[in-house]
C-alpha cells in the first residue's frame, strides 16, 4: 500500500514506498519417487532456477533503492521540521518588531509635542535628550528590520530549493513502486511454475555450473 508520509510543509508531500515481498519457498530435491507429480526436465528446472535467481536480484534492487529514498525522505523531513521552526521564530521576531515600531511612532508623537511647547533652556535640553534616544532606538529598529528581511529572502530561498527536492524525491518513489508489482508477478509465476517441484540434484548442479559462468 502506498501511504503518504509527510504533510506538505510548503507545497507537496512525500510518499512511502510499497515494501516487497519475500522471496518464494525453496525448490525441493527429489526424493520419493511414489510422489505423483513430474520431475522436472533440465529444461524447466534451469527456467525456474533463473527466474529465482533474476527475482533474488530485482528484490536486492528495489531493497537498495526503498532504502536509498527513505534515507533522502527522512533528510527532508528533517529540514522541513527546521523550516517549520524557522517559520515560527520568524513569526515571533515579526511580531517583536511590529511592537517596537509602533511604540516608537508613538513617543515621537508626543516628542513632536513636547518640542513644540518647549521654551525654557531646560526643556529644550530635555528635548534634544529624548530625541536623541528616539534616534538611537529607531536606528537599531531599522537595523532589526533590514536583518529580519534578509532572513527572510533566505528563508525564502531555503523553502524554494526544499520544495524543488520533493517532486523528484516524489517520483523516485513511484519508480520504485512500480517495480514492485512486476516483481510480486514474477514471484507468484515463480511460486505456480517451480514451488515444491522436484527435480534431479545433478541437473541442478550442472546448472548452478553454467549461472557461475553467466550462461
């Protein structure tokens, strides 16, 4: 069954792959010959012999490849999770700065006030010394901001090149899962052509000789 993983974080999600099957039952060596099915021919034991063996091989692949796509997965799941935590600072940082700007253009209201019913020497000072400070805050406001923003454009980024990962990771996994069902075929073939037949132990063994040869 093919089951999705990850929920989308950005745009898409990951898949899991369909796990195989294990490979059919052994062949047997002839031994009572009161049994009333057929030994099989050279012919037909060498037939099964490489269908095993080509089974053995492809189920090896796909192993290969299901254990290649779940290490990437779990790669990608973990950035998703460190995007999602980035996101949700981000959040929180955005929402500081909104606070201190708005709190800011708040005291230069009222700055704008007092200097205007300033007349003495003294309150002109007490002014200039508030102005000062305003100017000061607002300067590592900015700076905060031009900071945030460029997180941001990295963020961004980030998010940009994770989700450009998914769709081919996606696909990966559909591949394989499109083996998987053309090796469940060829293992039930094997398993109705060659399961529990008999055959004669020197056939297989002159077999086994012309596979080691890659005949």
């Amino acid at each position: 069954m093919k089951t999705n993983f990850i929920p989308a974080v950005v745009r898409q999600s990951l898949c899991a792959c369909a796990t195989i099957v294990a490979l059919g039952a052994n062949l047997a060596v002839a031994q009572a010959p009161a049994r009333s099915d057929k030994i099989m021919t050279i012919a037909e034991l060498r037939a099964c012999m490489k269908l095993e063996q080509a089974n053995k091989l492809m189920a090896a692949e796909i192993l290969q490849e299901q254990a290649a796509f779940t290490r990437d997965q779990d790669a990608i799941k973990a950035e998703q999770a460190e995007v999602n935590q980035a996101n949700a600072d981000a959040r929180g940082r955005s929402a500081s700065i909104v606070v201190e700007r708005d709190e800011l253009a708040t005291l230069v209201s009222a700055l704008e006030t007092k200097g205007q019913s300033a007349k003495t020497d003294a309150e002109k000072a007490d002014y200039e010394a508030e102005r000062t400070k305003l100017v000061e805050r607002d300067r590592l406001l900015q700076r905060n901001i031009a900071s945030f923003n460029a997180a941001q454009t990295a963020q961004l980024e980030r998010i940009n090149a994770l989700n450009a990962r998914i769709a081919p990771i996606n696909e990966r996994n559909k591949s394989i899962n499109d083996r998987v069902e053309p090796h469940q075929k060829q293992m039930t073939a094997w398993r109705d052509q060659c399961g529990n037949r008999r055959f004669r132990e020197e056939d297989e063994i002159a077999i086994k000789k012309e596979l080691a040869a890659g005949k």
